[in-house]
C-alpha cells in the first residue's frame, strides 16, 4: 500500500520537507515512487503537484497526517477525512 509522507531534507536547524510517494511501510529516507512537492515550514511556503497527488489518492495511497494537513491547504479534497 502506497502512501504519500514527508521526507526531511536540508541542514540541521533548517530542515526543509519533500512530499514523497513511497511504500507505507518503507523508512523516509529510503526508495521512494515519486516526488510530489516540497515545504519550508520556516518561510511557511510550499509547492504541491496537484495532479500527480490526485492520481496517487485515486490509486489508493493515504496521507498522513501532516502531509494531508498541507494536501487539503492546497486545494485538494480529501475523502473521509474532515
């Protein structure tokens, strides 16, 4: 089963985030499908592909929590959750 996380980049004290597809039981700093976005939570900006994220949550890959969060702040509906 798929889902899509984050996955931490960047310096100690600046960690910046990339959105990731990747097996739900795999590690985030392991393989991963695909690259969906990134986040910088200290700038508080952040760049979703909206259509590879759509296609993803079709084929049945869950958020979790914190990346649903930034999923439905850019726009994308997500099915049963509130």
């Amino acid at each position: 089963m798929l889902s899509i996380k984050l996955r931490r980049i960047g310096k100690k004290g600046q960690a910046t985030f990339r959105v990731i597809a990747a097996e739900a039981r795999s590690k985030t700093t392991g393989a991963f499908v695909e690259d969906l976005g990134w986040i910088d939570p200290h700038a508080n900006r952040f760049e979703i592909n909206k259509d590879r994220v759509s296609y993803w949550l079709g084929q049945g890959a869950q958020p979790t929590g914190t990346a649903g969060d930034y999923i439905k702040k850019s726009g994308i509906e997500l099915k049963g959750r509130k």
